[in-house]
C-alpha cells in the first residue's frame, strides 16, 4: 500500500494544529485516517480511524463515523464557554451541524 500523507487547508484561520489526511495514492476511496499533530515541541500524535462499509460486512474496517464526529462537535460547542464566538453564531453553527447529521442519516 502507497500511503500519501496530505496536510489540509483550514477554513481562513490559524490553526493550533497540524491536520493530515492519510490515504492511498492512487485510490479513489474515502481515507480512513486523519491524524491531528499539535503545534508544540515534541507533539503527541493523535489518529482518528474511519469507518469503512457497513459494520455487518465482512471485511468492514470499525472506526468512527462522519456523524460520530459532528455529533462531537455540536456537543462541544453546546457546551464549551463561547470564548470571542457569539452564542447566536454559535447556536446557527450547532443548527447546521444537526441538519448536517439529518441528511446523512
């Protein structure tokens, strides 16, 4: 297997860590790994496993789902002190999430 390890661009701001898609070169298939590196001397690296096809099929790869991780999210951020984000932001951002997780299910 020819992994590519790919950094991802984040949505306009400075991130506080390093995010890296981890997937086969030449496959068109969803990635199964992400790692997260924190920008810090001598980081921890944290991956993230996908889940790959149905948990009933043989073969399967058991990992966290898309809605797994914004269910995470939404939780977060309903529960997180809203920092410099507005609580109206963050309630609209918590809206989409959850009509996000709606029609993937």
């Amino acid at each position: 297997m020819n992994l590519k390890y790919t950094e991802l661009t984040v949505c306009g701001y400075s991130p506080i860590n390093r995010i890296v898609r981890i997937g086969e070169e030449t496959s068109g298939k969803e990635c199964l790994f992400y790692e997260v590196e924190p920008d810090i001397p001598h980081p921890p690296v944290f991956r993230i496993p996908f889940q790959a096809g149905s948990r009933e099929d043989a073969g399967s790869y058991t990992g966290v789902t898309n809605c797994d991780l914004l269910e995470i999210v939404a939780d977060r951020l309903e529960y997180s002190p809203p920092g410099d984000i507005s609580l109206k932001r963050i309630a609209s951002a918590v809206e989409h999430i959850r009509s996000a997780i709606e029609l993937l299910t």
